[in-house]
C-alpha cells in the first residue's frame, strides 16, 4: 500500500534493529504495530521519540481500545488505526499527519 502511495518504504520486523536505524530526520513517517514479540508497540514509540522527537508515528493495532487517550497524547502520536488497514484511510492518515 505504501509503494502504491509513492513512498519509498523501508521494512523491518525485528524493533530493536528498527531502532537502531532510526536517526534524526531519515524518516518522515514510522507505522508501527501495538504488539510485537519483542517489544510493546508503546515501548517501541518511546524509544523512537528518544531518537526523532519530530517523526510522525502511526500505531496499528487490532483493538486500539488497548491505549488511553491519555497514553496517545503522551507518546505524541500522530494517529491510531484499526487492523485490517484499508488503503483509502491509510492514504488520509499518512497525509493528515505529514500535513500537521
């Protein structure tokens, strides 16, 4: 889906090696999974914003209802979406967060 928006999209499954290529400003845009074996998409987003306080982050998660308001605004998130992700909300996430 991210190919077919136009993004040149960099794939890695594994957070703690994710983490390690994060630097300032290499990404625009980091979509993440609330739960991952080896580490809690929360926990994964703290340690981004440790790294690129400016990135936007989207969180994926199959019940979003998992994270408080409270804990969204506190990790700085640019939005949550449901799983499955569809193509058309994905595009109007991607695009409200780049424009914020």
């Amino acid at each position: 889906m991210l190919d077919a928006l136009g993004f040149d999209v960099d794939v890695c499954i594994d957070p703690e090696k994710a983490l390690k290529r994060i630097k300032p400003n290499l990404y625009d845009i980091i979509i993440t999974d609330l739960h991952m074996p080896q580490m809690s998409g929360i926990k994964f987003v703290r340690e981004i914003r440790k790294k690129d306080e400016n990135v936007k982050i989207i969180l994926c998660s199959g019940n979003p209802g998992d994270v408080s308001p409270e804990e969204l605004h506190t990790l700085g998130l640019d939005s949550i979406m449901q799983k499955p992700l569809e193509y058309g909300e994905l595009a109007q996430k991607i695009k409200k967060a780049m424009s914020q």
